[in-house]
C-alpha cells in the first residue's frame, strides 16, 4: 500500500468517515439499535430527545434506525450501480481505447449519446419508462456514470497501449487476453479505482435526487433521499426530518470527493509552482 | 482554413449525436407504459382519438417509418398535446421557458464571475499542508451539498425566520422586473453554488497545469510579475480547458434547475416536466428530454468552437504533442 | 572587490510526500564577470538545480537547506519578491532546454518578444532584437505562433527575449539538447556573439565536456550535489586531476587514441538523500582510499584549480 503513505490526513480522514459510516449502519441493522425501523412507536413529529435520538416522522415512527435504514439502501444501491459501471465502462473503454478502429468509434458514439442528457433529466426518463423505484434509481446510476468512467478509462488505455511493455509483449507473441489482463488492466486501475470512487459519489447524489423527486426509492422503504422527500412536507414544523438526513448526505458525498481527490492526487502526484 | 473544416466535422458530429439522441428517445417513448397513442393522448383518450394519432404516426407501419414520422413531426415543432391542459406541449413550453432560462443565465454567470477568480486565486496562491488541505475540503464542500439539502435547509431559514427575503410566490419578469429578482435570488443562489465550486475546481486544476509549463517558468526568470504572468499568459491558456467544461456545467445547470424549480415551486420547464411524470403526461416529458438534450448538444458544441479559436494548436496535431 | 556570482555551500533539498532527495550538497562556485563558464555533469548532478538557483527560480518541491547564493553581493535566496524580479529583468537572463515549450503557445512571437522588451519596444525593435539572432525572416518569424517555428527557430527566439535586457549573466539550461544537431554549433554560436556584445558572462550548464572546453574559458565539473572540479578549460581536459572528471575525459570519443578502448564509468550516479558521510564519488572510483568513504573530501586548490578530492590533498602534499 505504497499509496496511502503517500496521502494527507484529509484523504484519510474521509476514508475513515466512510469507514464509519459503513461499519455504523452495519452494526446499527444487524443488532437493531433504536428498534423497528417501520414500527409506529411515539407521537407524531416529535422532536429529537429522549427515547427517541433524532425524533420521529409524520408516522410516529423513530428516525433513527430509519437513518440507519436510509443510509444502507443508499449505498448499497450505488455501490451496486458502480459495481456494474465500473466493469462495463473497463470494458468499452479497453474496447475503445486498446482497440480502436470502428469498434472505438462505435462506443464513443454511444457513450456521446449518454452523455448529451443533463445527469437528473437522464433519470427522470429512466424512471419514466421502467417506473419509479430501486430498479430506475440504479439503472440511472448505471447510465449517467458510464459516459465519464468509459472516455477516461480509454484514455488511459490509449496511453497504456502505447507504453514498450505492452509493445514488447505484442511481438513477443503473448495473446490479447493475456496482455490485457497482465499488463493493461494492472496500469488503468489506477485509473478505475479514482473514477469509480467519484462514480460512487455521483450515485448517491443520483439516488437522493431521484428519491427527492419522488422518483427513486418508494415509501415505505427508506432511503437518504427518501427521508429527505418524506421530511420535506414538514420542514417548517419538524427541520430535523431533513436536516439530519441531508447532513449525512453530505458528510457521505464530502469523504467520497475528498477521499477520491487524495487517491487522484497519490496515483499522479502533481508538481506545484509559485509565481514569485 | 484548419479550423474551419475541423469546425466542420464537429458540427457533422453534433448533427450525429443529435440523431442518435432521437432514436433513444423515440425508443423511449415507445417503451413507456401504455403505449405511444397514450405517451401523446394520455390515459383517458377515446378510441377515436387513439385511431387519430394512430395514423398520425403510423404506429401500425413498420418501425423505422414510425420514427421517421415522429422525427418529422418532432421537426416541425410538434410534440404532441399535453393531456393535462390540452395544449400543444410547445405552448405549455413557450410559457415555463423564461422561468428556466433566468435561472440558467443567474447560474451561468455566478460560475464564471465568481468561479473563474475563485479558481485563479487559489491556483496562484497554492498553500500547502494544512493550507491546502483547507482549500480541498472549501472547494470539495461545494460540490458535495446537493442542491436539495441545500435548498431545503434555505428554504427552512428563510421561512422559519424573517431574513429579508421570502421564499416562493414567483412573480413573471414581464409583470414587475424587482419582485421577479427578489424571487429569483434564492433558487438561483442555491443553485449556484454547485456550479461556482466545479468551476473554481476546475480552473484551479487549469491554472496548476498551466503554472509548471516552461513558459511560466521562462516569464518568471525574464522577472516579470504575478499579475503581468497571470493576466498575459495563464488566463487565456487555461482558459482552453475552462471553456470546455462550460458545458458540462450548463447540463448541470438544466438538471439542478429541475429540482431548484420543485423545490422552490416555480412554474419552470423542470418542474413541468417532474409533475408530467407523476401524472403520466409522457408528451410532456418526451419533449422535455429532447429540448434538455438538444440544448446541451448545441452548447457542447459551441463551446468546443469556443475552445478552438482560442488555441491556435487547434486541429494541427501539434496539440497531442504538447499534451502530456 | 565583489565577484559577479558567489555560490556558498549551498544545500538544497527537493521534498515530496514519501522523501527528501538532496540534489545540492555543498555545492560552491565564484565566477567573475567576463567569464565563459561551462558547467557539465549527468543528469542529477544537480547542475539544473544549480542553474535555477541563481535566479530564485527553483521548482516549488524545492527548499534551500543552507548556503547563499549572491548575485553582485545581494543573496538571491533571501531577497524579497519584488527585488528578486528587480534582479532578475535587470541582471540575468535563462534560456532552456525545451525551446518552442518556453515560448507561449497562445501568443504570436513578435508580441512575446515586445512583451520581453517591456513596452520600450517597437515593431522596429522586435524585428532588431529577432535580427540579432540570426532569423533570416523576422517580419514572417514575428507573426508566427510557436509551434509553427522549427526547434531552433524558437530557441534563437527564445535567446533574443533572454538577452533582451542585455543581462550581466547568461544562464543556458542545456540549450541545444532537443535541437537537431546540425543547427546546435548555429545556436551556440549566436549566444556566444550577443553575449561577448553585451559583455554578458556565460554560464552554460551541458554534459557535453568537449563541447564546452571548446567554447568556454572554464570548465566547472559537478558530480552528486556538488563541484567536483574546477579550473581553465584546456588544462581540465588535458589533465583532469579528479577520478570523475578523468573518467569523462576517458570516455569522450575524440579523446581517446586511435585503438584504445573508450571506458565507461561502472556504477549508477548516486541519489543522495541527506548529507553524505564522505566523497559522492567513493562507490564508482577506482582510486578509492580508505578515508573517503568516512571523511569529506577537502577543496585543494593548487595551480588556478579547485579539486575535490582525498587523492589530490594527498598529491599536492607529496609535491611539497
């Protein structure tokens, strides 16, 4: 992990914000801290204290491990949308990049075609045709984070394929399945890793807009975007409906960036200059 | 004369991408629930009316003339009727079109009066250590709050609390300039900031590359000034890659609008075409799409013109060389 | 009297994230005006480093550890912003490696040559100065971007925005290495012309040994951070006194008589990462003595010729 020794506390500490958020929500569903996330237990809107940490909604139905469910569903959704990208985006983008020709051409139409809709328009299609749901929610996130990961990932094939190792390898004799698996995809994971980290934040951005929109993660399921939806009818009464949420949100998307920008900035260090 | 003709392929491929971009939502459209005659009539057409539009579009010819006739008519101006209000979705369009147009100029201009100083400033001023890692976190704050929370969270101050402004009651341009603005500031404010941190991020990176090519480095040792570097060499050469991001951000900024416009009810194209979806009006949301895309394929390209008469490099070749 | 440059035990370090290289350890040189200084080394001899010192020009990776660097008696290192540019519109000039990238891509020359004169000059005087340098069409070369001018086009430009200012020092980073080696001796010689009009003092940094001995009054060798040798070019290369620069001289072609076998030096040039506990050269010399490896070596100067070297203290004891 030659990397990480490479990288400032910021970058860790958005690793290690993940890191607890993931393992707290884990810990939080597998032991059922503050209970039954759909039981109607207290009164109506109730703000946070007491037995209930962070109040209850419109339902009488305890925020916090309706948080904890929210923050599950949406990673896993994005995870699970960046999961696919990041596999078809590697292989179009070795497909356009190594290849070339009209093969290249072909996918870069296509990708070009996905990324002339604006990122939310692209969704709100999606979930007109297939219907609101988890299903458009990933299937956005699919296609809006294609376009980007596909164009750098060739990019960094082109450059790859152009590299003496892999010239070497070709007049060797070794067979494309082997160059591309021992030397291409070793040199573009860099590259993979950082996009598909920037992917994951766009994910969950994709996921609270669509929810917020009413088109994303359906009641009685929670997702982060969903609370916020589901909380915004009562923002004047009851903020904390939103506000607890949304700050998740952000704390989630702010470690993402800020975890990719020091992974980026690790893999290709950058020299600096002043101007004195 | 290069440029020219390198002009010219770009814009033979807009016309491509654009072609691609009906066909996907033709397919679209005809994957939508309830079949096309009801994507244009809605739910509630009679049989009279689905055998009309039947016709109309030829939806019992084979495929490709179908889309051919949807592309023409598309081409004409014709989107179909709304089947909420009844009127053509082009009027319906005509009307919300301002409402989202001010917003996306509010934006547009935000990003680049206050993005490209911003970006600038803190390029040239690159601390490092902790300062730096205090930029990272300013600069990665803005374009990690989503416009919702953000817009929620104004929404709540500005409603719960008496700040001077308030929020909703959209008033038209045409009807009182002053109360149209005093409306306008908040979403356009909200949605700004996205748009002003990406644009400051990305003149920062612009500006960085810039700063360690030789040339710097030789206006440097002549022993001319930050100020004389910065303004003669670094802004219109890192303006190349600025100019080109400048439509990413405008596709940004149709979809922040989107939900800006939900969020802060205003009578816009995006909230038009949200409620379009949850009432089933596909008509609606069809021609939203394609507008969305149109308008960010026409901007693409424009901006790639942009990009090329500010470098003479252009479509020489010698571009890849100096490229690492 | 002050000597134009004086170089003092200079220490500069280039830190990243992961470690510390030392590219100048020690480094001292003193050069009068009037001088011709060839300065040779490998790549990471810290010749570069050196060169970008004199004008405050180091990368911002970089830091000074220790040492001065004064031009006329002003130390470079610890002028203020504002001086530092003073000193360097008015007393130095640079030319670098890469020609056509040291020139503005975006800016036609003729502009980037009047921005060099500092609004003084006119269209007559961009036209001059591009004469100056040789350019057979100046009007044609003035309207040009750079990248539609030949590498040694764009480096006589280059030459001419540098000696713009007429610059009591000359500093040329390897200034014909991406040139095509025909037009290397032109370019050469166009510096040494303007700068023998200017009464420029030239201080070309090079690997190239012969080349330099052959235009240069003195030749200052520089091996791991620091100089290693110095002294009157003819003398350097007809008897080198340090183990290194006499490998240099042995592994030059034309040096070496008919018949006998070029030599190459064994061993990789060291990257330093602290200060080292004895000579830089102790692993690669074939004179090796016990106390190299342990002690610095000490500056002996005998005869108008600074060696550093355990083996030449040694020698010049033995003469006594």
């Amino acid at each position: 992990m030659s990397w990480w020794h490479r990288t400032d506390w910021l970058t860790r500490a958005g690793l290690l914000c993940l890191a607890v958020l993931v393992l707290g929500t884990v810990v939080a569903t597998v032991f059922g801290i503050g209970g039954d996330p759909e039981a109607m237990v207290g009164p109506r809107l109730a703000p946070p204290g007491g037995d209930y940490p962070l109040g209850t909604d419109q339902l009488g139905r305890s925020m916090l491990p309706r948080l904890f469910e929210g923050i599950g569903t949406t990673l896993l959704l994005s995870t699970v949308a960046v999961l696919v990208t990041a596999v078809i985006a590697t292989l179009l983008g070795i497909a356009a990049g190594y290849w070339g020709g009209w093969l290249g051409e072909v996918v870069m139409r296509l990708v070009e075609v996905l990324y002339s809709f604006p990122t939310i328009v692209l969704a709100i299609l999606v979930a007109a045709v297939v219907g609101p749901g988890q299903t458009a929610t990933v299937c956005s996130i699919i296609l809006i984070t294609i376009p980007l990961m596909t164009r750098l990932v060739r990019a960094a094939a082109i450059i790859v394929a152009q590299r003496d190792y892999v010239t070497s390898a070709v007049i060797s004799g070794a067979g494309w399945p082997r160059i591309l698996f021992r030397h291409v995809l070793p040199n573009i994971s860099g590259t993979i890793a950082v996009q598909g980290t920037y992917a994951l934040s766009v994910g969950i951005l994709v996921e609270g807009g669509l929810s917020f929109l009413g088109f994303g993660v359906q009641p009685p399921q929670s997702s982060l975007g969903a609370l916020i939806q589901q909380g915004s009818t009562y923002l004047i009464a009851a903020p904390w409906l939103v506000i607890v949420p949304g700050i998740v949100l952000v704390v989630a998307i702010l470690a993402i960036n800020v975890f990719g920008d020091g992974l980026r900035d690790s893999l290709e260090p950058r020299e600096a200059r002043s101007l004195v | 004369m290069r440029l020219f003709s390198w002009w010219l392929r770009r814009a033979l491929s807009a016309v491509v991408t654009l072609f691609l971009v009906s066909i996907l939502i033709f397919a679209a459209s005809r994957l939508m629930p309830g079949g096309f005659a009801e994507v244009v009539l809605g739910p509630f057409a009679s049989p009279e009316q689905k055998a009309e539009v039947s016709a109309r579009y030829g939806l019992d010819q084979n495929i490709l003339v179908q889309y051919w006739l949807w592309l023409t008519t598309a081409l004409t101006g014709d989107f179909g009727i709304s089947m909420i209000s009844g009127e053509p979705v082009t009027t319906e369009f005509g009307l919300r079109l301002p409402v989202t147009a001010e917003l996306t100029v509010a934006g547009f201009a935000a990003a680049i009066c206050l993005g490209v100083p911003l970006g600038v400033y803190t390029a040239v001023r690159a601390g490092r250590g902790r300062t730096a890692a205090v930029g990272r976190l300013a600069s990665g704050l803005g374009v990690s709050v989503p416009e919702f929370v953000l817009g929620s969270i104004v929404v709540f101050l500005f409603s719960r609390f008496a700040l001077g402004l308030t929020v909703g009651g959209y008033v038209p341009l045409s009807e009182d300039p002053g109360q149209n603005l005093r409306s306008m500031v908040l979403p356009a404010a909200v949605l700004s900031v996205f748009v002003i941190a990406v644009t400051a991020r990305t003149t920062r990176d612009a500006v960085l590359t810039v700063l360690v090519e030789p040339y710097i480095t030789a206006a440097i040792a002549r022993g001319e000034s930050p100020w004389f570097i910065v303004t003669r060499h670094v802004l219109r050469n890192a303006s190349i890659p600025v100019v080109t991001v400048l439509s990413t951000i405008t596709a940004y900024l149709l979809g922040g609008a989107v939900i800006i416009e939900y969020l802060f009810n205003l009578p816009g194209v995006g909230s038009y075409i949200v409620q379009a979806v949850g009432r089933r009006d596909y008509a609606v949301v069809q021609a939203g799409v394609l507008l969305a895309a149109v308008v960010f394929i026409v901007l693409n390209t424009l901006t790639d013109a942009a990009a090329g008469a500010l470098d003479p490099r252009f479509g020489t070749g010698s571009k890849a060389r100096r490229s690492r | 009297m002050t000597p134009l440059l004086e170089i003092d035990d200079l220490v500069v370090d280039y830190v990243s994230a992961d470690r510390t290289v030392r590219a100048l350890d020690s480094a001292a040189l003193t050069v009068s005006a009037g001088e011709t200084i060839g300065i040779v080394g490998e790549s990471g001899s810290g010749k570069s480093t050196l060169g970008a010192a004199i004008g405050g020009l180091l990368p911002g990776a970089a830091r000074v550890v220790s040492g001065s660097v004064r031009v006329d008696g002003a130390d470079v290192t610890t002028l203020r912003p504002k001086q530092l540019r003073a000193l360097r519109r008015e007393q130095l000039g640079f030319v670098f490696q890469e020609p056509i990238g040291s020139l503005d891509p975006t800016m036609r020359v003729g502009k980037q040559v009047e921005l060099a004169l500092r609004g003084w000059g006119t269209r007559a005087d961009v036209l001059a100065h591009l004469e100056r340098v040789k350019l057979t069409d100046p009007e044609r070369v003035a309207r040009c971007y750079p990248h539609q001018l030949s590498g040694g086009m764009a480096q006589r430009v280059a030459i001419a925005m540098a000696m713009a200012g007429r610059p009591e020092i000359l500093v040329a980073d390897e200034p014909t290495a991406a040139l095509d080696s025909q037009v290397r001796d032109d370019v050469l010689d166009v510096i040494f012309a303007l700068a023998a009009e200017s009464g420029t003092t030239i201080l070309w940094l090079s690997h190239d040994l012969p080349a330099v001995a052959k235009r240069c009054s003195r030749v200052v060798v520089m091996y791991g951070g620091g100089v290693v040798e110095s002294g009157a070019a003819s003398a350097v290369l007809a008897e080198p006194r340090h183990p290194y620069t006499k490998a240099l001289v042995r592994a030059v072609p034309a040096a070496v008589a008919d018949g006998e076998r070029l030599t190459s030096i064994p061993g990789q040039p060291p990257v330093l990462t602290g200060s080292a506990p004895g000579c830089v050269f102790a692993p690669r010399c074939p004179d090796v003595l016990a106390s190299c490896t342990e002690q610095r070596p000490p500056l002996v100067s005998a005869a108008g010729r600074d060696v550093l070297c355990h083996l030449a203290e040694q020698t010049v004891e033995a003469g006594r």
